[in-house]
C-alpha cells in the first residue's frame, strides 16, 4: 500500500473514531444527568477562567515599562573638585549592573527566595500550591500567608502592583510574572529585584542595605552577611533590630543550610559563618563632611525651585529624579570658613554663660526617640547633643541618642528636665561624667567668593547647619552700616571727583518736613569733624559726615542708583541709606565687593556649576554661553573662536579700581589695620551698625573675596565696645590665615587708563620731590590712581620750581662772575643759561 492510499485509509478511521465519540457523547448527555452536569461545570470553569484573566489582565501595566524603568533615584552633590558632597533622598537606593552583584549574594537571595528561579517561568506551582494551603490554614486569623511568590513575582509587585495583602493581588502577580518573563531575560529581573527589593533602614535594593547595615559595599561582604541581608525580604523592620537578634541568627542560619543544599557554599564556609555575629552597626557612619551642611542647604533650596520635590513635579525633581549636581563648593575653603566664625562668635560669646536650651522635649513620652526625631545635633570638638533627663539639686544626667545616660556637671540654675543641650565629657570610659556646654546666641554668616567667575566658594550661616537651617549668609537681611561707603564714594567718582577731593568732615544738617524736622549727622562716637580732607583720608577712616557730604553732592539718586546697579539692594534716596541704613545679605554685599575686585565687572552669585539628569545630559549650567564653532570638525583657516566676555558691566572699571586702591589703604592705616600683619595686598572696609547692633567686614583681594556680618538674629545691642574692625574683622583675617596659600601676593591690576600720581596723602596736593616710601604705613606721600586728565594740576608746583630755578640760576651766575674775575686771563667760558634753557629743576 501507497503512501497516499495509507493516509486515506488513517483519515478514514479517524472519521469513524469521531463519529462514534460524538455519537456516543450525545448518547450520554441525553441518557445521564450527572454527565450532563460534570460537563457543565467544566465549561462553566473554562468560560469563569477566560472571563477572569481577562478580568485581571485589563488594566495590567505592561511589562514592557521594565525595559524603561527608571527608578525613583537620589540627587548627588559633587563640589567643585568633582567629589560626592552630599546627596538628597528620603530613601536610601544605589543602582548596579547584574554584574556588579557578587555570586555569593545572589546565591544566598536565591536559597532564600526561589531556589528555582532560573528554571521556572515566572511561577512557582509547588511552592504555590504550599502558599495555597497555608492561606486556608490561617483565613480568619488575621496571620499572613507566607511563601507562594518567585522572584519575578516579587517584582511585579514592587514595581508594577503594589503591596495589597489579597488573593486578587496574588493572581495578577502570576500573570504579570508570566509576561515579565517573556520580556526581561532571568538577569534583568534579578538585577531589577537586587536594587529595588525593600530591605529596611529607608534602605531600598542591596547596596544601600549593605551600607546601612555593615557600611561595606556589596563586594566587601563576607558570607554571613550576604546571608543576612537574604533574610531581610521576609521581614526587613524586623531582623534588623537589636530585640530580634535571635530570631535574625536562626532565619540567618537557615540561609546558609540552603545554600549548602543548593550546593551554593561548602558546608565548612557554612558553619564558620554561622559562628559568627551578625555584626550590625548600630548606626550608620556618616557619609558627608557636616562642614559643608549651609551651603549644601542652600542648593537643596535652589533645586527645588527649579525642578520640585518629588516624581509628581516631573522627571528631575530633586527627591526622585536622580540629578548630579556639580557645584562650586571648595571644601577646604568651607573648613576655614566654618572654623573661623565659629571661632569669632565663640570669642564674642567670651564668659558670658549659660545661653539656655537649644530645645526642649516633653518628659512624659519617649526621650529617646523625640531626640533622635528632632535631628539636633553639632559638629564641634567632642560636643554632643543631648537631653537633661533628670535633675535634682545639685545633681542631673544627660541622656544621648543611643540610650546611654551619664552624669552631668557645671549646672546652669535654669537648667532642668527635658531641656535639650551641648556637652562635653569629662574623663574616660563609660562612667565618664558630662559637661554642659554653650552655643553662643549671638550669631552671623559668611560667604568666599570667586570675583572672576561669582562662584561661591564656600558659605557659613552659623554656628552649625544641624541646630538650625536658617542661613544667616543668605536669608538674613541687616543693615550693612559702613561696609555700604565704598560704594557711595564710586558714585562720587563718577561724578566727577578724585580720591584726592576735599570733603568737608564738618556738620550736616537737612531739614526733612515739618513732621520730622532737622536731620543732622554724626561721625561715629560722636567725634568731632577735621575740617576738610581728602576723599581717601575720609573712607580710610570710615567719616560718616564726609560719606554724608560726597553722597549730597553726587545726588542721592545717583548714589541709589549704584546700590541698585551693583545688587545690593533698591531704596528710597534718602541720606540714612548712605550710612548703611537699607538692608541686604552677606551674598549681596559679597557680590558687591566682588565687582569692584573685577573692575567693575559682575557676576551673579553661583554655587551651582551645572545640573546633569540622570542619564548624564546637561540640563542647567550657570555659564549659559555658546560657542559652536568650537565644536567644528576641522580648522577653517579663521581665528580662534572665543567665548563673549561673561557677566555685566556694572561700573567703570577706572571708578572701581579707584575704590579698591583706596580700600587698601583701610587695611593698611584705616580701621582695618588688624588685618595689615597677613601681609598681603587685601582691601576692605568695616563696618557697625546703630546700636550696635552688627558688625561687618567685606573685602579680599584680586582673585578671592570675602565678607562677614556678626549680629543677634533678633537684633539687639551687641555692646558699646564692638565695631567692625574688633568683631567681624579678626574673623576673616583668620580665614586668611588658614589658607594663605590660595590668597594672591600681587594686589588687584590696574586698568590701562589709570595714572598713578604721586600726591600729598592729607592734602592731595601733588608732589614732585621724594618718592612714596611703600613699606611705611603712614607715609606722607602717596601713589593716587586718576582717571585721565583728573590729577591735580602743576600751577602751584610750577610756581615753586620757578622760584628755586631762579634761585639756583642766581647762585650759578654769582660763583661763575667771582670765578671769571679770579681768572680773567684765562678765558673761560661758562654757560650760565643751561638749566633755564633745560626748562629748570627735575
């Protein structure tokens, strides 16, 4: 028989074999009711399961999204030598790549969770069918089943459904699993379960588990650890706790059984892991320098204008977007910053006691863990924060963070329970006593800048970011008294005088309205006037009426409008505000002395470099100018292309090297001579307020500035010995001192207009004898810059050389006839014309 007879011959039995099923099915179903009805449930089951994945797979997010996601990340901090700073997050999470994940952890996660997970598809039926039995075991007891879901499970439920305890949540769990299996391979689910698994201590995947844990990373693990961290899953607030060290041991152990039988680790690694601890830390160490928390504050603050808070403001936002950001924080600078005014509010502060509690905490509740809420806490010396958790007498004890209680002595009258406070142990050991200590109350802020770029450079808003976040550097507004001059002399300048200008230092009185009255002005400490002086003379020696006299004469619209220009603040032209009287910041201000620093040239004030996404584009930077032809692919035979000039003019470079060249002369003779021993070419100005109530210093020199205020943060007398140049100055002169090195030795350029000219430093008349001695510090003459053609004039020097060629001409001629008449019959010749015809005495 033929292959084709053959088939025929098959095809016809099958027919028959049909036939006869059919026939006899319907035999069945007319003849038997209980074959009716077996068959009725089993379509009904068919039709019920259809309808009911369809049901559940509606609506299902697709397991695509995984080939896209993108985790809620944290934003990172860099400072300007590229180093992590910082970061921003609520939750703690590390991305790695599968291959960053050492073996020996994915075995333990894989004994502990799915054994099978490299060979099933998505789910478990025999561990299902345990889960099963487990749920009807413990319905109605409010126990949670447990077991039942694979890895992949896992991950639809982490990412894709959420957390919902229900049979409902289980089913689409499998069929979400199901289809994740047919996109992702069984290295990309297990790389997207490793970093978003939960895993306790806001700690979310492996590698910051492991951090928040034993703080390694994941490679340093040894096996013990890695098992620990598998058994996290089931229970991660749980097993990581002290009360639950047993419990953690035993689930740990068992890790380590399983991966013996999975042939995962020998059986000798397996029991000398299981003899060791599990040797948790107990709080994580700290990963950023604290020195730097103001500043870093401070950008957190301009981040979230910019891009929001969280997903929902949109992809780069600060707490989910996953952003590097490069600043322009210098971290030593920060350290001599911090150190400096910590330094000079502790100076102030003196022996002046006790200041009072920086909080207090209510005594009926858990001190403990309202103290760890709070997040108070101070980096300086060995000080630690603390609260007092009993007094009696002459006796108290202090209580910390970790629960331990210790005696407390050098007892304030007002101190008492629940007050929380600084102290300093006293002795060694656990038994050690503690010592209160005191947060100065008077506080201040200050800020480095770079005047060539407006980069700043580090940034102090008090005593310590982690008692307060109020930056005093940047949200502080105080009248800026004295440290304004400088400006109001530029503006003098502009209009038309020279540093060399008489200003009458007398009285000055303006009639304000009936209302108010006469206004009259006072130097400060009501010292008397000194008749007229130089314009220098009056800013070396900060004369307020001589500031009172140039602000009149150029107009106080004029000199407003320079305020306005140089972003120190928008005023009413009123006199007062000549003095200081407006209110600004420590930025401002700082940005202010900047521009004169940089001729005139300013630029806004930054600590942010630039802002990468999470991809690592570009999406801000400060510097906002272009140049595409640097990116060209071959020369074009043209020049080399070159960036705009960046910044604004904001003053005539020869006004504003005339300011700072004047402002040398307060550091060297005027009332900031403290600052004179740095020996280097500072400049700067100091200065107080009524009262007073702050005291300032600004200035720097040609490629660093900087600039302090020390005050009450609700203002109030600071003392009638305060001023400036005793307070504030000593602070940055500290500053210096700590990094001298990156401090110029050559003082700010010159323009190329300016004339040096040497004058009579009180009078300001020239000189044309001697030479300025330029190591004396009160010399009688000077070297005055001038804009061109606005020296003082020759006329009166002419007419005094005139007088001595005369004089000197008449000698000549006198000695020359005496001589002729000694030697007639010689017949010399002298020629007594030479010096006149020469122009005279040089």
């Amino acid at each position: 028989m033929d292959a084709k007879a053959q088939l025929q011959t098959y095809a016809s039995r099958a027919r028959g074999d049909l036939s006869a099923l059919k026939t006899g099915f319907a035999r069945r179903w007319r003849e038997s009711r209980l074959f009716k009805a077996f068959w009725a449930l089993v379509a009904l089951g068919v039709i019920t399961f259809v309808g009911g994945y369809i049901w559940l797979g509606t609506g299902l997010p697709s397991a695509d999204r995984l080939l896209t996601y993108q985790p809620s990340l944290p934003t990172m901090v860099r400072g300007s030598d590229g180093e992590i700073v910082n970061s921003y997050a609520r939750e703690r999470r590390v991305q790695l790549r599968f291959v960053d994940f050492p073996e020996q952890l994915t075995d333990a996660f894989l004994s502990a969770e799915d054994k099978t997970f490299w060979t099933h598809g998505g789910v478990d039926y025999g561990g299902l069918a345990g889960a099963v039995v487990d749920y009807v075991s413990k319905y109605g007891s409010g126990e949670r089943a447990k077991g039942g879901s694979t890895i992949t499970q896992q991950v639809a439920k982490n990412i894709l459904v959420g957390d919902e305890y229900s049979v409902t949540r289980k089913l689409k769990e499998m069929i979400l699993a199901r289809r994740i299996e047919g996109v992702l391979s069984k290295e990309q689910i297990l790389e997207l379960y490793l970093n978003e698994i939960p895993l306790g201590r806001q700690s979310f995947g492996v590698q910051a588990a492991s951090r928040a844990y034993f703080d390694k990373d994941v490679g340093d693990l040894d096996l013990n650890e890695v098992a620990f961290l598998a058994i996290l899953p089931k229970a991660p607030e749980r097993y990581g706790r002290a009360r639950y060290k047993d419990m953690a041991i035993t689930r740990r152990n068992y890790v380590l059984d399983q991966m013996v039988a999975n042939g995962w680790a020998s059986e000798a690694d397996a029991a000398a892991a299981k003899a060791k601890p599990l040797g948790l830390v107990a709080r994580r160490s700290e990963d950023w320098d604290p020195a730097a928390g103001y500043f870093i504050e401070e950008v957190r603050r301009r981040l979230l204008d910019k891009y929001g808070e969280t997903d929902e403001d949109g992809p780069n936002s600060v707490y989910a977007g996953g952003l590097w950001v490069r600043t322009s924080l210098d971290m030593e600078m920060q350290h001599a910053a911090r150190d400096s005014l910590r330094a000079g509010l502790l100076r102030y502060h003196g022996s002046r006691g006790w200041t009072g509690p920086i909080a207090t905490i209510n005594m009926d509740e858990n001190w403990q863990t309202q103290l760890i809420v709070s997040n108070l806490s101070v980096d300086y010396d060995d000080w630690r924060v603390g609260v007092v958790t009993g007094r009696n007498g002459d006796d108290a004890t202090i209580g910390f963070s970790d629960g331990n209680e210790h005696p407390l002595n050098n007892l304030p009258d007002r101190l008492k329970a629940g007050d929380v406070i600084v102290a300093s142990p006293e002795g060694e050991g656990e038994g050690a006593s503690w010592r209160v200590r005191t947060i100065p109350e008077v506080s201040g802020g200050l800020v480095v800048q770079d005047p060539h770029t407006g980069r700043v450079l580090a940034m102090q808003g008090g005593f310590d970011s982690r008692l307060g976040s109020f930056n005093r550097a940047t949200q502080a507004e105080r009248q800026p008294g004295s440290t304004i001059k400088p400006f109001v002399y530029a503006t003098g300048l502009d209009q038309g005088m020279t540093p060399a200008t008489l200003v009458s230092d007398g009285p000055f009185c303006v009639y304000q309205g009936a209302a108010l009255g006469e206004k009259c002005f006072r130097n400060f400490a009501n010292e008397r006037g000194a008749g007229e002086q130089t314009m220098r003379w009056g800013l070396e020696q900060s004369r307020n009426l001589m500031t009172i006299h140039i602000a009149n004469d150029a107009g106080m619209p004029n000199v407003i409008n320079t305020f306005e220009r140089m972003g120190i603040g928008s005023y009413k032209p009123y006199l007062s505000f000549a003095l200081g009287a407006g209110d600004t910041t420590v930025l401002q201000l700082v940005n202010a002395y900047a521009a004169l620093a940089n001729h005139g040239r300013q630029y806004e004030s930054s600590l942010i470099d630039y802002v990468q996404d999470k991809n690592g584009k570009v999406i801000w930077r400060a510097d906002k100018r272009r140049c595409d032809a640097c990116n060209a692919d071959e020369w074009d035979g043209k020049a080399m292309p070159r960036l705009i000039p960046a910044g604004k003019q904001v003053m005539d470079p020869d006004t504003a090297y005339q300011v700072v060249h004047m402002l040398e002369g307060v550091v060297q003779r005027g009332t900031a001579v403290r600052l004179r021993s740095l020996n280097l070419p500072i400049f700067g100005k100091t200065g107080t307020t009524s009262g007073p109530t702050n005291a300032w210093f600004m200035g720097g020199s040609a490629d660093l500035v900087a600039g302090v205020y020390v005050g009450f943060d609700q203002p109030r007398n600071l003392g009638g010995y305060v001023q400036g140049g005793n307070t504030a100055g000593p602070i940055i002169k500290q500053l210096i001192e700590q990094t001298k090195p990156r401090w110029p030795t050559t003082p700010v350029a010159a323009p190329d207009g300016i004339r040096m000219v040497r004058i009579d430093r009180r009078s300001g008349k020239r000189v044309f004898e001697g030479w300025p001695d330029m190591k004396e510090y009160v010399p009688g003459s000077i070297w005055e810059a001038f804009k061109p053609d606005t020296e003082p004039r020759r006329l009166q020097a002419r007419q005094t050389l005139e007088e001595k060629r005369k004089a000197a001409i008449a000698a000549i001629r006198a000695a020359t006839a005496e001589r002729q008449s000694s030697s007639a019959d010689q017949g010399v010749a002298i020629d007594d014309t030479f010096l006149e015809d020469q122009g005279g005495i040089y």
